[in-house]
C-alpha cells in the first residue's frame, strides 16, 4: 500500500517544465562568446605578485598569528564560560597521564618517569602552538612501541651483559642500558619533530590525505598486536629473547610459548586481577557517566592499590614479581643526546613522525567538525613538531594523540587548550613530589592498563564486516594494512601499506567502468543503457565513458574498450583499407602503362584497357560518429592525449568521426600543450554537452552551419 501511494504521489507531482533555444555551440565558439581569459602569466609577473603578497603588512601579522594561534584564542578567552570545565577536565587527564605515562614509556623500552616527562614538556608546548582545542597530547601506545622497536634493536640487553665473578654468570647492567636506550629514544624523537617542522613549514600538511580511514584503521590495530605482544613478558614474568626485521612478532609469540612452563605464577596472578578489576571498573564507570559529572579515576585508583598491595606483601622479594623500581624525583635538565645515533634512526624518525601526525591531525579534525572550528593541518605538524623536537632534549619519547584522554578531556568538560596545560600542571606535581611513591608498582599492572586501554582498538576489527557490505576495496586495504603491520613491523608496514594503498587506487583507475550512454527521450540527458530500461541509443552515434581519468596506465584500455563497445574489428577494417588501396594504385599503374602504349585513343576503345575487380569499400556498419564523454576525466598525460589523436585518425580513416565531449579546463590545458590541435583538428570538435555533440552529429548533414539550433 506504501509504494502505491509513494508512486501516485511521485505521478501526481507537478514537474516544472523549462525550453531552452539556441544555437548548436562548440568549444571554439563557446570561448569566443564567453571571451576566455588567457592564463599564461609570465613567471617574472608571478614571482612579483606573490613576492608582493608576502611582504605586506596583513599577510605579515596573519603569518605570525598562524604561527602563534595562542597569541589569538587566549584573549578572547571567556572565564565564565570555559575555566571550570577546562579545570576539571584538566585534571582528569592529568590524573590519567600518570599510570598512561608509565605504562607507555615500558612500551619504550625506557625507565617508566621518562613517560611523565612526555606527559609535561611536549603539552605545554602543543598548548602555545597547537590549534586544536580537545586533544589530549602525550605518550600513545603505537609511537611508543614504535620507539621500543629502535631501542630494542640499537641498544639490546646483549651489549650490557657483565661477567660476575662472585657468581659466575653474565649480570644484565640495567642501569647503562637504561642510559643508551633513553639516548636512543630522545635522537629518534628530536628527529621526528624536525622531520615534522621541515613538512610543516613546506606545507606538506597534505600528506594525510594518503592516509584513509581504512588505512589508519588497519595499522593502528595491527601496531595495537604488537604492542600486546611486548607486553606479555611482564604478563607471564618471563624474559624472551629480542627478535627485529620482518616476522619479529612471530618469533616472539613462539618464544613466549616455549617460556610458559618458566611463568612466574605471581605476575601472572596480578595481572589477571588488574584486568578484570579494570575491565569491571570501566564498564562502572560507562554506566555512572549520566550521573556523576567527573569519571572515577581507574587507572590511577588501581596503581595506588597495587602499589599498596605489593609493597605491603612484598610480592617481588616472595614472588619474584617485576616492579618499576626507582622513579627519580624532580626534572631533568635538558641534554643533546649522542649524535652518532641520528645517522641510525633516520628512517625510523620519519615513520614515527607520519604516524604521530597522522593520528593527531584525524581526531583532530573529528573534534573541529564536531564543533565547529578550524585546525590548521600545517601548523599542526610544526606543533608537533616542535612538541617533539625541543621535548626530545629533555629526553622525551616521540608523543601524539590519545583517543581515550581526549574522550574524557571532552567529556569532563575541556573546551579549550587551558585544559591540556592544566593536566601538565598535574603532571609535573606528580613528578617532583608523588612519582617516588609508585616504586613498587609492579609492571604486570601497567601492562594490564595497556591491554585494557586497547580495548577500543581491537573493536576495529568490527570494521572488517561493515566494509565489507559498503566498500569492499577498502575491507582489502584495511586487512592488506593489517597483516602488512603485524608482518613487517610498524615501521616497515606503514611504508608497505601506503604503496598498498596507492596500487589499489592504480588498480581501480586500470579497471574502470566502461559504458555506453543513451537519451532518455525528450531531455538532454544520457544515462548508461545498461542501468535505465527507458534510455535508448542515438542512432548512428555512439556515445563513450570511462568511469576514470585517462592516462598512461589504462589508456590501451580505453582503446580495446571502446573498439568492443563499436562491435568493430578496427585492425581488420584497416587492414583491408590498405589493401584496398593498394590494388587501387596497382590498377592506375596498369591502366597508366596500357594508356601509353595503345596512344591517346585508347580510352575510346572497348576493352583497350585491361581492368580488375575491387571489392567495394568496408562499411560493415551504420555507426557513423563516435562522441567521447570525457567528463570523468581531470587530466591527460602524453599518452592520453596520444591515444585520443590515434582513436580519431583511426576511427576516421574507416569513416567515423570522433567529437570530444564535456572537456574540463585541465584536460583543454592539456590537449593545447601537447599540441593535439592543428589546422584541420579544431575546437569545432569539441562540445560542452554531449547533447551539442549529438545534436552536430544528426544536422550537420541536412543543415547549413549558420541554422543549426537545440531546442528542449
């Protein structure tokens, strides 16, 4: 009964009719009527207005406001409106940055205080550069167990290992190794940021554009099983070998499994404890958000406990269980780190750096539509940058964006960048006065709050089901990014699952959608015939469209295609074409040699000359005009302007014209500079509608030039 009524309203809907008359207009005459503006400027013309530009007073003080956004939002700062709710939220964050702080710089590779230094120095200096008011910058997991690949792999516990004599064993020297991984990890984070600077300052903002949804997806959840596999020796209390390069995280999964018979029951009791009282607390916590305005601080709730427990059962001397150890009290003065290390980490700091970025600029741009501002993709990355770069002498791990404290920061009332400084506020009290009190922490209960906070990243894996139905190329590119991440590494995946990207875009433009377009009677408009039943075919005309650009990759596509479309065997037609004239000439040269001999009379005489049968002309068909819809098309390479020249030569010499249709300007751009316009090949052969086209196809034989007209 709906659907009936649904179509007598659509029947008794009154359309508004609209007659448009005039003349049938190519492109050489539409540029003529609309007097196009020539657009080659001189390159001394242009270098003079852009210097000019640059240099006035307006474009000056916009610049410098670009650089400093603070010097612009902190003014118009409105107390009433923002400050308690940025106070709250702050510090909530900040009681979060201290068991996240810690757990994260394990990830590192690195003594657990150098996570609260990452939690301090890079916030307050996002807070006077950053333009983005809600997220939450600090320590994350994917950068930090990207770090700990470097550090791992540059400064690996086989270098520290001393021979005891008293013992007569090789003693792991932690406190050396310690010191040349921090080292390590503070060349590779100063480098990220000058990496980061150096693309900001080049306007390379745009580089997230080739990190999709599905990609960054794919790759945070495939970083997100690499860092649940570091942490399964403090889970299991064993200590694996180290394994780098490529399957790295497959032999490490085998190595824990051979060391379960060696678990230390103790660590394995308390981290399975810290689990389920996290995962139990935040399901609370989920359900009193409506009710209570600020969340329970978990995670810090559960350090303190632990840290209670632990010191009170003594569990390492009983157990054996891991701790933190000493957490040194008060800042660290800032240092260069060893410079013969940048030389190592270089591609690893530009890896971190796209990854930090990427992730930071997308929750970025979620929170900024959400409500309605703007960030600065370019000066989000010099942000970064300088957050990482100046953080790095105070021996700093690389930072970026973390989803769950940007969610509280947001939910807790956070409106501004006041709040993020407020949480380094927290921060840095924790690390003078109150980090010395969590030595006996033990590391199971850190790991535990990482596996808990992953939580949101395995609930990607959802988005394999949901592609699936949508867009299946992107359910590839997310699984191709996955498996390449958890098989190659973060570092190595993320350069794998660009190039991944990217062919899937190069295998989509090689295999578009080739149709042929039919008028649905009575309008100008052309729909592909084998999509409307109602749509019919011009006769003799065939119109063409790729659903992709045209250029060096697909463009013998777009012949072969286009020659099946026709139903014509052109090779064959030519072939036979040239045979034809060949015995054309072979005639006139025979007739030509009896002419002279026989004398100026023979033409006279019956049979004087000797003649052949000539198979008629091919004209195996009634096409007489192939128009070509090029308005998917936004741009053309040689070899596309190339095949268009070959497609009309060709199509011509059996007596088929080509006309091009609805040609963007860059294509027009294109096809002057490669020089496909000629003498006898004009802009009378191009249209802006394929309706002129078809309209030029059908009158241009019965009607004078001057008469012809479109009427609708």
């Amino acid at each position: 009964m709906m659907e009936l009524n649904e179509h007598s309203d659509m029947l008794g809907r009154k359309r508004k009719a609209y007659t448009v008359e005039r003349d049938i207009l190519d492109e050489e005459e539409v540029e003529k009527m609309a007097e196009k503006v020539e657009a080659n400027v001189p390159l001394k013309e242009k270098l003079k207005d852009s210097l000019r530009g640059r240099c006035s007073g307006p474009r000056l003080r916009k610049s410098i406001l670009a650089r400093f956004p603070i010097v612009s939002w902190l003014p118009r700062y409105k107390v009433k409106e923002n400050l308690l709710g940025d106070i709250i939220s702050g510090l909530s964050v900040g009681i979060m940055q201290l068991p996240q702080g810690m757990a994260y710089a394990l990830l590192a590779a690195v003594p657990p205080v150098y996570g609260l230094y990452s939690s301090f120095y890079p916030v307050l200096i996002y807070f006077l550069f950053g333009t983005s008011k809600h997220i939450s910058l600090g320590t994350f997991a994917v950068t930090s167990v990207m770090i700990g690949g470097v550090t791992e792999r540059l400064a690996p516990d086989s270098d520290f290992m001393n021979w005891n004599n008293q013992s007569n064993s090789s003693v792991l020297d932690t406190v050396s190794r310690d010191q040349a991984r921090v080292q390590v990890a503070a060349a590779c984070t100063i480098l990220s940021g000058v990496f980061q600077i150096i693309l900001g300052f080049a306007q390379f903002g745009f580089v997230v554009t080739y990190l999709s949804e599905p990609l960054v997806r794919g790759y945070t959840t495939g970083a997100a099983i690499h860092v649940i596999v570091s942490q399964l020796k403090y889970t299991f209390g064993v200590s694996p070998k180290r394994y780098s390069g490529p399957l790295s995280l497959i032999y490490t999964v085998v190595e824990i499994c051979y060391l379960l018979p060696q678990t230390n029951i103790g660590a394995l009791v308390v981290s399975i404890v810290a689990i389920i009282g996290l995962i139990v607390a935040k399901e609370l916590n989920a359900l009193l958000t409506k009710k209570i305005p600020v969340p329970i601080p978990v995670e810090l709730l559960a350090v303190v406990l632990a840290t209670v427990i632990s010191w009170q059962a003594d569990l390492t001397g009983r157990y054996g269980v891991d701790v933190v150890g000493e957490i040194p009290s008060g800042l660290q003065p800032p240092a260069v780190p060893d410079v013969s290390y940048f030389g190592q980490v270089v591609g690893d700091a530009f890896a971190l750096a796209v990854v930090g970025y990427g992730i930071a600029i997308s929750l970025g741009r979620t929170f900024a539509l959400k409500y309605g501002y703007r960030v600065d993709s370019n000066q989000e990355l010099i942000a970064l940058g300088l957050s990482n770069s100046i953080g790095g002498f105070f021996q700093c791990i690389a930072i970026s964006c973390s989803m769950s404290r940007t969610m509280v920061q947001v939910s807790t009332g956070g409106k501004t960048q006041i709040a993020g400084a407020l949480s380094a506020v927290v921060v840095l009290i924790i690390t003078l006065w109150i980090g010395v009190l969590f030595q006996d922490l033990p590391k199971a209960v850190l790991a535990a709050i990482i596996y808990v906070n992953l939580q949101g990243m395995m609930k990607q894996f959802l988005d394999i089901p949901a592609l699936w139905r949508t867009n299946k190329v992107d359910m590839v590119v997310w699984l191709g990014t996955f498996i390449l991440t958890v098989l190659l590494n973060p570092d190595l995946g993320l350069a794998a699952s660009i190039a991944f990207s990217m062919l899937t875009v190069i295998f989509r433009t090689q295999l578009p959608r080739y149709s042929v377009l039919g008028q649905l009677p009575g309008t100008d408009l052309y729909r592909p015939v084998e999509d409307y039943n109602q749509v019919v075919m011009v006769p003799g005309v065939l119109i063409f469209r790729s659903s992709a650009t045209l250029y060096f990759a697909n463009a013998e596509l777009y012949q072969d295609a286009l020659e099946k479309k026709t139903g014509l065997n052109l090779t064959k037609l030519l072939s036979a074409k040239k045979k034809l004239e060949a015995k054309k000439k072979k005639l006139q040269k025979k007739n030509a040699k009896a002419a002279k001999k026989l004398g100026p009379d023979s033409l006279e005489v019956p049979g004087g000359i000797a003649t052949i049968d000539v198979e008629p002309e091919p004209s195996a068909t009634h096409l007489t005009a192939i128009i070509l819809d090029l308005s998917p098309v936004n741009f053309l390479d040689s070899v596309g302007v190339k095949t268009i020249r070959s497609i009309r030569r060709d199509y011509g010499e059996v007596g088929i014209e080509v006309l091009l249709a609805c040609c963007q300007s860059s294509v027009m751009e294109n096809l002057q500079t490669a020089g496909f316009f000629t003498d006898t090949v004009t802009r009378a052969s191009l249209f802006s509608t394929v309706h002129d086209a078809v309209l030029h196809c059908q009158s241009s034989k019965s009607l004078p030039e001057d008469r012809r007209s479109t009427s609708l």
